[in-house]
C-alpha cells in the first residue's frame, strides 16, 4: 500500500464553510471597473441592471472570508470535495523524483469546476426574485453548469453558445437541452449585438467576447433576467476558492505543501481558485510556493497581451477593467480548448501577475495533446483539452526536478474530464491539429482597438 492514497477526500463536516476573499490581502488593489459608455468608476446601480446585489457586493468586498450560504453548502455537499489525487503513475513514467498531486474538478455534475460558481450564483438570483438567466458558453462547460444549476433551483437558462464550438461539440448543446436551457449559436439574430457581427460576418466563428455581448444585452433589456458570467469576475473567482480552500484541507491530511501550484489559464478562475488561498500564505507568512498560469500559445494573454483598460466584450457593453488584454477584437483562432480563447483576464489574476506573484507561460496546442495523451494512459482519466494546459506545464516542471534530482511537490488543477472533447483528440489523433502562431502583428492590430485611459 502507498503511504499517501491514490486519492485524498475530506469528511462531511470538514468541508469549507467560507470562500476566500483575495481582495483582502492584495499587496496593491485593482484598478476600479470603469463604465463602458462615460469611462468613470462603476457604481452598483451601473450593475443592478445585470446581476443580483449579493453578488455586487462580493464583487467589491474586502473580507477575508465570506459565508457560504447554507443553501450552496447543501449543493456542494452532493459532489464535493474533488479528489485531491496522487499521480504516482505518472510520475513513475516520466522517472522524476517530484510529487505531483492534481486536484479533480471533473468529478462534478457537468464535469468541470464551473458548478462551484454556478449554484451560488443561481442562488443568489434565485433570492432576489429573478426567474431567468442569460449567459455565454464558449466550449459548453459553463453552459452546461449553469443549466444543471438553473434547472436544481427552478429558473430558466438562455445560452448563447460561441459558434465554432456549437458545430465542433454537438453534444454539449445537447446536455444543455437534457438539462432545460434554450441554446442558440453565437453570434445570433437575435441580440442587436449579433446582428451587428452577422452583418459584418455572415460567416462568424463567433468568440466569447461576442457571445458576452449577446448574453449581457439579452439581461439587460429584461427585467426577470439576469446576466451570469463563468469566470473573470472578482465573486466567480471568489466561489472558486473553494478549491483551493478544500486542497489546503487535503494536503494538511498528508502533511505536503506545494512548491508550486499550476492551472490553466483561460480567464483565470480555475487558476485563481486552486491558487489564492495558498498565495495569501505567500503575502501573510512569507511561504515560498510558485504560481504558474498556463495559457495556450494561439491566445497568449497574460505572456504577451497589454496590462491596460479594455473593454469585456467585443460590443464594448461590459463594464472596462484593468487587465492583461490581446484588444477586445481579437478573434483566437478556432483552437481546441474553447475554454481558454478569452481576449482578456481576470483582472484580479492580472494585476496580481503585474505584481510579480503568479508567473505565465503559453504551450502551443500540439504539446499540450502531447501531454493530455502521456496523462490519460498514465493516470486513466481523460483531461479537457484546458486542463491539458496544466498537465503540460506539470510535466515541464517534473522533468526538470529529474535533471535537478530535487524532489519538489507539484499540484496542479485538472479543471475538467474531455469526454466531450472527442473530436478535439480525433484530429490530433488523425495528424490534423497544428500548431497556430500568435505574431506581432496580431498583437499591434488588436491593441489597435484598446482605449487609452490613464494607463500610458
Ligand atoms: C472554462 C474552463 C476553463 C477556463 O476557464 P478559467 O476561468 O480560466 O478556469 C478551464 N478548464 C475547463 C475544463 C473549463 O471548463
């Protein structure tokens, strides 16, 4: 028998009660979120017209911890906690002296960590009488979280589901339909926003920054509808904290703390999640442990985008927020990890790498089914392909501890499983996924389109 187990659970009872707040402890706060029309500091009346006051408040809160509602507590109890999981398999593959240890978020519902903030997110809604939501799913996972979520507390689900992965993940669409949501490809007609990109673009892969645009325009012109967000935001990585919250609990259990803490990085809040509460380690008692974003090498966001104020959404209706940003134009290209093609960050993720306590790296697209391929005949679960981004950045990391000989802990986020992601590993599979570059121009075109304000 291993000294640690395969897998590392918590009792009912110890289960974390509190999400924590980063805000509390940032060496230097974020920038306010600015008003996308008169580019002054948004007020929570700016807000109210979207998104429930609880979750206003959560935005701009500076506690250090937060309640978890009895309510989401209850929720969370029926697929929580993730198993913090050994990879003693593959470890002994890769012959490397380092612990790696992934915390599993595909052992929810929907199958990625984004039911940890869609079910205090329809609760609160739920609390303040609205009956309908509207959102944007880029690669279906938040989509589909939120339709279980939406369907669990009774309210109604509106998805606006970025074209390219409406066509390349059928399925999705699918599970969200099981589940009650009304799914439409985006960019629709039936926002003024997507009227405006078909007209443009009849042809349209469509983006998340569009799809927001829909979703928010949708909320806003309804008033039993509010608009809800699957990352980015300052209450969606508050929820997310859970995670690492739950990890902490887990390693305490076998005595290990992390040298590093790895995720993906797509807006930030899987990576936020698993890696906050132990930064706050890092800025309140001098612990040492590294934090690495993973982003894909086609939507180099934090490694090469612009620490400035720009806007959420293509249709310049989400409010403007200080963060690492490629221009609210850009378009990645149609990349394999839908999840991750976000022109922006979460501006909490941003301004805490312009700070120097996370580090970034991006992987191009090939290396990273490389390495999902290596995990899943090593440890028999199939990663998403975004998942896949911190899979690599681990073994990276692993096979220099087998140069170094240092036996270092590594714990990464294995956000979610791919088993709907299929079709993604058949064309790597078939020889048909290449690598797509992100170059210079790419970059000066899209910060073309950046306001300036305040940040030269
Ligand atoms: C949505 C998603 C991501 C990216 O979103 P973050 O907010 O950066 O976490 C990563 N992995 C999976 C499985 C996802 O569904």
């Amino acid at each position: 028998m291993k000294k640690v187990p395969y897998r590392v659970y918590l009792d009912e009872q110890e289960l974390p009660k509190q999400w924590y707040n980063i805000q509390a402890d940032m060496p230097v706060q974020c920038k306010p979120a600015l008003h996308p029309q008169t580019q002054q500091p948004i007020g929570p009346e700016d807000l109210a017209a979207i998104f429930p006051m609880e979750l206003i408040k959560q935005e701009v809160s500076q506690e250090r911890y937060i309640d978890i509602p009895e309510e989401v507590q209850e929720m969370y109890r029926s697929f929580r906690p993730s198993p913090l999981c050994r990879a003693y398999r593959l470890e002994e593959a890769l012959g490397t002296p380092a612990k790696i240890y992934y915390k599993y978020e595909g052992t929810t519902p929907s199958g990625s960590h984004k039911m940890n903030t869609a079910i205090p997110q329809v609760y609160y809604n739920k609390e303040a009488g609205i009956t309908r939501l509207a959102t944007e799913t880029g690669a279906g996972q938040w989509g589909s979280a939120l339709s279980i979520a939406a369907q669990m507390f009774g309210l109604e689900c509106m998805v606006y589901m970025v074209r390219i992965s409406y066509e390349q993940k059928p399925y999705r669409k699918s599970l969200m339909q099981t589940y009650g949501a009304n799914v439409v490809p985006s960019p629709s007609n039936q926002t003024n926003a997507g009227r405006a990109i078909l007209e443009k673009d009849p042809e349209s892969l469509g983006s998340l920054g569009i799809a927001i645009s829909e979703a928010v325009e949708d909320a806003a012109t309804r008033k039993d509808t509010s608009y809800a967000l699957g990352s980015v935001l300052n209450h969606v990585i508050l929820h997310q904290s859970i995670i690492g919250e739950e990890a902490i609990k887990q390693m305490e259990k076998i005595d290990e703390y992390p040298d590093m803490v790895i995720g993906c990085c797509g807006g930030g809040s899987n990576f936020a999640g698993i890696s906050f509460p132990f930064m706050k380690n890092n800025i309140k008692d001098g612990a040492k442990t590294r934090f690495i974003a993973v982003e894909p090498a086609a939507c180099p966001t934090l490694t090469k985008g612009k620490f400035a104020y720009d806007f959420g959404d293509t249709a310049k209706m989400a409010p403007i927020t200080m963060m690492y940003t490629l221009g609210h134009d850009f378009v990645p290209e149609g990349i394999h990890a839908g999840g991750l093609r976000y022109h922006g960050e979460s501006p909490l993720v941003s301004q805490l790498y312009h700070d120097g306590l996370i580090e970034g790296c991006a992987v191009p697209q090939t290396k990273v089914f490389e390495a999902a391929i290596q995990f899943a005949r090593a440890e028999a679960i199939l990663p998403a392909p975004e998942s896949a981004h911190a899979i690599q950045a681990a073994i990276e990391e692993a096979k220099k501890c087998k140069e170094t000989g240092e036996e270092k802990t590594i714990l990464f986020a294995l956000s979610g499983h791919g088993h709907f992601d299929l079709s993604a590993y058949e064309a790597y599979l078939s020889g048909k996924i290449c690598d797509v570059e992100y170059t210079e121009d790419m970059l000066n075109e899209g910060l073309r389109c950046v306001p300036s304000i305040g940040c030269k």
